[in-house]
C-alpha cells in the first residue's frame, strides 16, 4: 500500500526539510556563481574569471528569453543603439553587438595603447588630438585576437601586412613601462620589437604598443562617491585623509581611459550635429569615442528623447540584467573633434570641408560650453561607472536603457590639472 506522507507527519517534516536543504544550497550556489565580482583576489585570478565569464557569454540565457519585465514606472525608457570597444587607445573602435561590463570599462575596452618615443626622456602618451594618422588604424576583433590593419591616407583598402595580436597576452618576459595618464600612474609592459616596429613604419617615427597587463589607474577625478559640489570636493581632495574617504576602492580604477571607465551619448544629440555640418555631410559618431549610444526606442517613442537630455542623466539601468552605469561627469571636448579619419589630418580651414574635414569643435563652442569644470571646452556626452554588481553583466544592442535617475543641474567636471573651476 502506497503511504502519502502528510506535513504534519513526521514523516512528512523530514521530506518537506529535506526537499528546502537541496532548493536551499542549489539557489545560493547559482547565485555564488552569478556574482563573479565579489569572490576574486588577486590580478591573475580576476583576469582569468573574467575571461571566463566573456567566453561563456554566448552560453548563457539571452534577455528575450528571459521575457520582458512590465514595469510602470515613469523612468524614460530608451534603447542601446550602439556599443563600442578601443582595445587599442585612440585607433579606431570597433562596434560590437554586446560587451561585457567590467569595473575598468567594457571588457577588452583601452587595453592596449601607443608611446611615441622622444629623443630625449620618457616616451609620450599618444593621443588621437595630436596625432591624427592614428584614425588609419583599424582594430577587429577576432576569436581571441585583435588584427590590426592599416590604410593609407584617402584609401579604404588595407595596406601591407595585418598586426595579430593577443587579446591578452601572456606579459612573461615582458619589459615594464611606466605610464603616467592625466597625473595618474600606472605600470604596462612593453609588447616588444615586433609590434614596435609594425607600428613605428607605419607613423614614420618610434613608438611602442604598451599593455595593461591588468594593472589599473586611479580614477582622480569624479566618482560615483565624491560629493559633486567642485569647490567641496577641491578643497577636501586637498586633505590627503579625507579625499581618500571619497575614493571608492571597487571603482575608482581604469585602464589606459582618460578619465573614466564608460562614455555614453545620446544618438539625438549626434543628430543635432549633424544639423550643424554643411549640406549633405552627417556627423560621424565614431569620432565622439564612446562606449554606449543611446537613443529613442523607436522614432515615434513617447516620452521622445531630446538632444542634450544626458547632460542631466545621473544613472542608466539595463532592465535585462539588472546592472546600472553611474554617470558622474560630462566630456570636454578636444580637438579630436577636427580629425578627417579619412586622411589622418587636423582640420584647420574652411577649405579642409571640401575633402570632408570639418571644426567640428568650433561648430560646438557656441553653445555647448555648459560645465563650468571644463569652461573652455564644449561638452559632449557623460562619463560613467558601473555600479556594484555589474561586473560580468553583459549588455547587448537593442536592450533596453532607463534613465532612473537625473540631476537637476549640469554636473561639474573635476580632475586635477585637467578642470577649469
Ligand atoms: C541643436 O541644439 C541647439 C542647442 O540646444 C539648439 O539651439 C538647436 O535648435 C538644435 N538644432 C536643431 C536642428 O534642433
């Protein structure tokens, strides 16, 4: 005869404790391993984690599958036009249909950059401002590689042979290299003659491709945690003790950015310069370098998305994974802005517009000069951070985006040497 164990029975209390036991230790195993952040100690162990969870990214559940949240609320709702990684500092980026998020940036984001070697001291940092030929270079990413491939000024067929290297190489043996960025140090390693010397044909002088090798920079300016008043914030980061309480450990760190781990733009206000350049020509948002564009769900999205609505964006979420970038500081823009990417060259005159160089810069002085940290310069698009649990969440094209949260004035951007107030 069958027995049905009833739950007053004891019979019953023992399968219902056991039966909670297993459910009990299956979801805090599950969710040990969803947080990949919180378990890590050490450089190598991190690198390895991460590289873990971007291999497996195509394993794992995709957000349509996961249905879709019905929310209510009256946070704007907006969508992931475009992602973008530089593994290479100041070539070009390739766009990507989902990035990983990660404290120092997207995952493979500024990993690499470029030194020019001077005849006398250190070598420089390279700059896509002061050297413009550094748009002829085409990073891809491929499998576990990155192929460089170069095209001669006005061409669009590549030139010579392909660079290929390692998505992270093993930094063995490698020589180490001081990198100073915006008054933050940091340590890299030399990738060594062979890359040098692919590079350095192409500039026509030395220069050397520097790694990361997973050591970071402190992010000196501002943060999820310091307070957004600029005069506040100046004069306590003048007190050793107490700017160090504003620093937040799990994320003040990137890698070869200049000032922050994300930039994010709004497509809208892309649009609005393009209406600023002559007939015909439509601004190319590749030469804003950010990491996420954001733009209206779909043209006739109510409420729309306006040009200019990120300068007072505080923080985005991705509904699909429950992650959130912080956004601290707006962009000053630099005469990067000027860069024909065609040709490699700095446009100086109305002439330049003829062969498709355009001062996108001055084009952007009149009215955009809106923080008063940066108050020479005009403002274009938010930098940000990731908030705590991000890390390892991927974020895909087509997500959706809320602006959760808002200021109700321009943010002040602050970095030392680098803010005007
Ligand atoms: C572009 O933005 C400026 C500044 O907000 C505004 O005055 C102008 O009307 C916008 N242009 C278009 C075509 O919407």
């Amino acid at each position: 005869m069958l027995v049905t164990p009833s739950w007053t029975s004891p019979e019953g209390r023992t399968l219902f404790l056991g039966a909670a036991t297993v459910l009990i230790s299956f979801i805090s195993y599950f969710f040990l391993n969803l947080a990949p952040s919180k378990k890590i100690s050490g450089k190598a162990a991190r690198a390895t984690r991460l590289r873990e969870a971007f291999d497996n990214i195509e394993k794992r559940t995709s957000p349509s599958e996961k249905g879709t949240k019905n929310d209510a609320s009256s946070s704007q709702s907006l969508k992931v036009k475009e992602l973008w990684i530089y593994p290479i500092k100041s070539l070009r980026g390739c766009s990507v249909p989902r990035a990983m998020l990660t404290n120092e940036g997207f995952y493979l984001d500024r990993r690499f950059m470029l030194l020019k070697k001077e005849n006398a001291g250190k070598p420089s940092n390279m700059h896509v401002s002061h050297h413009g030929s550094m748009t002829l270079f085409h990073p891809r990413i491929l499998g576990s590689k990155i192929l460089v491939v170069y095209r001669q000024p006005g061409t669009s067929e590549p030139s010579g042979h392909v660079l290929e290297l390692d998505l992270e190489p093993s930094i063995d043996g490698l020589e180490t290299l001081d990198v100073i960025m915006h008054g933050s140090p940091s340590k890299a390693y030399n990738m060594g003659s062979d890359c040098n010397s692919w590079f350095s044909e192409r500039f026509g002088f030395d220069v050397v491709l520097a790694f990361w090798g997973g050591n970071t920079r402190l992010v000196l300016g501002n943060q999820p945690t310091k307070p957004t008043s600029s005069a506040i914030r100046n004069r306590l980061s003048q007190i050793p003790v107490v700017g160090a309480v504003f620093q937040d450990p799990q994320n003040d760190k990137i890698a070869f950015n200049d000032c922050a781990p994300y930039l994010v733009i709004n497509q809208k206000s892309v649009d609005n310069v393009s209406t600023r350049l002559p007939d015909g020509m439509d601004m190319d948002l590749s030469k804003f370098r950010a990491n996420i564009v954001v733009s209206s769900p779909s043209p006739t999205a109510s409420p729309s998305l306006k040009e200019w609505d990120e300068d007072f964006w505080r923080t985005i979420e991705f509904p699909a994974t429950n992650s959130r970038i912080i956004l601290t500081g707006n962009c000053g823009r630099c005469p990067s802005l000027n860069v024909n990417y065609k040709t490699g060259t700095h446009a100086k005159s109305k002439e330049d517009e003829a062969d498709g160089g355009v001062q996108v810069l001055r084009l952007l002085q009149k009215d955009r000069r809106v923080d008063k940290g940066v108050k020479y310069s005009p403002i274009f698009g938010r930098y940000g951070f990731v908030a705590s649990g991000g890390e390892g969440q991927v974020v895909r094209v087509g997500d959706e985006v809320k602006v959760v949260e808002k200021n109700e004035e321009h943010t002040t951007f602050y970095w030392p040497e680098l803010s005007t107030a």
